[in-house]
C-alpha cells in the first residue's frame, strides 16, 4: 500500500520536521524551479467542497514539482452518482499516481487510501486539516526560528490559543499536530461546541503522542500569555442551517482587539481563511502587524509541495 497523508500523525516526529526543512528549501528555491519529483506523473484533485487556496496551491504545487495536475469535481464523477469508494480506488490507481482530496468525511478518504495503491492527500475534511496545520507551523517557525535551531526547534513548547469552535477540523488538527511539534493548545469556546475528546485522544494514543490541550468556555483565559491566537469561520461548510445558532453561540469569542490583547505583547494572529470580518475576528485585528494571515496562505504552497515531496520520496 502507498503511503498516504490524511492527518497530521501520518508522520513521524522526525519526518515532519523533515517536511518543514524542505518547505523552506523549496520556498527559497521557487525562482530557480524546484526539482521535478513529480515528473510524468499527473495527479487527480477531487474536490466535493469548493476552494480558493488549497485548489489553487495544490494545482500550482504539482506543476511546479513536474507534475500534471487534473482537478476533478466530485459531484460530475462517478462517485458523486453513486459508484463505491473501492471502485473507485481501484480504478484512479490505474490512471493515475495520486489523489488529492477535499471532501466531508474522514472515513471517506480512508477508504480510498485503504482500497487503492497510490498516495491519498487529505485536502480538508470535517474532521481534520493536516495541511493547514503544517502550513500553519511553519509560518510561526519562519517568525520565531533563531540562528542554530531547526524550524521544529523553534516551535516547541510555545503556546497556541484557539477560539472558536473547538470540535472543528481546524481545532482536532491544532491539538494533533501541536502533540506533533511539542506544543501546548488552550482552546475556548461555547461548551455545545468544545473538542471531541474521544476522537482526538484516540488519535493522539494511537500515534503514541501526549496529550497538550485544554478546553475551556472562558475566552480571556484561553489566549492568556498564548504565542498566537488562531480562529475560524463560525459556520463551516455543511452547517449553514445552523448558521443563526452558531453566531449568537460564537459572538463572545470574536477575536477582536479586547480579547488578542489578552495574548503576550507579540503574539501573532493567524486564521486559515476566508475570514469573514466583523464575526469571528474584527478588522483591526486582521489589519494588525502581528495578523500573518497572507504569509500563511502562501505558505500552503510550499508545505504541500514539501509533503508531497515526502510522500514520493518515502514511496
């Protein structure tokens, strides 16, 4: 079976270390062209949930590794009219050498990886993000790495506040790929809405990862003394009918100038965008020195060609 990345724990400690290193080199590297790793292979981009940035960076991440990259809408395949998700592995592993994909359900693209031979990239599902999070990782090491210390080095043990929906795939992919990088993730949000413990402490103990996150309704207390403070749509794709709950539940945990505040005196402030102003972060927030938003969102190009990069190498 090939090997696949559908969460963050899909690498070792040293591996993603690894992938933050060679994000860096190919990010450095991009104007020269990067190595063609993905040469004569064309890879198949299956999107059920509609996308800017991580449509776009993949798409343009394959090309600029030599591959070819070919975007498929989900709901005009075969799957969307009812083919299984075996056949459909089993087929795709003979047109093509890998899918990239961004869908609902985590099982969904377990089985696919389960039932084909090539690599399966997790690009979004309800449950996790890991894309996102490495992106998201090694953003905040660019910032902080110092001088004889590794990306990873400079990211372990910081603090990281997430408010919001904390039983999001943002905030199960913090707490997963934080336990990872050996940080420590303080979430906070309405009660209705905190993280599935269940779910996330059973993927932490499979990958043999400690647990490094608190919960708790109380949003000052969560981005106290934090080294970024992160956020997320309130209402994600597939919750639009519980859009009206959703904003009167979230309204206290708005990141605005109050509440980042809160935060050490540098703290950055990152979301993974679209960020939909006046709800879940104020514009002066996003506005702010310490807002990194954009450097995240060019980032994900170089991350995911890092992690494709090892997925090809370790095949």
């Amino acid at each position: 079976m090939a090997r696949s990345f559908l969460k963050c724990s899909d690498f070792s400690v040293t591996e993603a270390a690894l992938v933050l290193e060679e994000a860096k080199r190919l990010k450095a590297e991009r104007k020269q062209g990067n190595e063609p790793v993905l040469a004569g292979q064309t890879w198949a981009l299956i999107f059920e949930k509609s996308s800017t940035r991580t449509r776009v960076s993949f798409e343009v991440g394959v090309h600029e590794l030599g591959g070819h990259p070919m975007y498929l809408d989900q709901s005009k395949t075969q799957m969307g009219r009812g083919e299984t998700v075996s056949d459909t592995a089993k087929v795709m592993s003979r047109f093509v050498h890998g899918i990239i994909i961004r869908t609902y359900e985590q099982s969904l693209i377990e089985e696919l990886a389960g039932e084909g031979n090539i690599p399966v990239v997790n690009g979004l599902t309800n449950e996790l993000h890991p894309c996102q999070i490495y992106t998201d990782i090694f953003t905040l090491a660019e910032k902080w790495v110092q001088p004889g210390q590794t990306l990873a080095e400079s990211v372990k043990g910081r603090k990281i506040a997430f408010v919001g929906d904390c039983g999001s795939n943002m905030a199960h992919s913090w707490i997963l790929g934080g336990a990872l990088f050996g940080m420590q993730i303080s979430l906070g949000g309405p009660a209705a809405y905190c993280p599935n413990s269940v779910y996330i402490d059973r993927l932490l103990s499979e990958a043999g990862l400690p647990k490094n996150y608190t919960f708790t309704t109380d949003a000052k207390a969560a981005v106290g003394d934090a080294d970024c403070v992160y956020t997320d749509v309130w209402v994600s794709m597939g919750d639009e009918a519980e859009a009206a709950d959703r904003v009167k539940s979230f309204r206290p945990y708005q990141v605005n100038g109050a509440l980042f505040g809160a935060a050490k005196s540098d703290a950055y402030f990152m979301h993974c965008l679209p960020a939909h102003e006046g709800e879940e972060v104020s514009r002066d927030v996003l506005d702010s020195p310490r807002s990194i938003i954009f450097d995240e969102a060019e980032n994900r190009l170089h991350v995911q060609k890092a992690i494709l990069a090892q997925l090809v190498k370790n095949d």
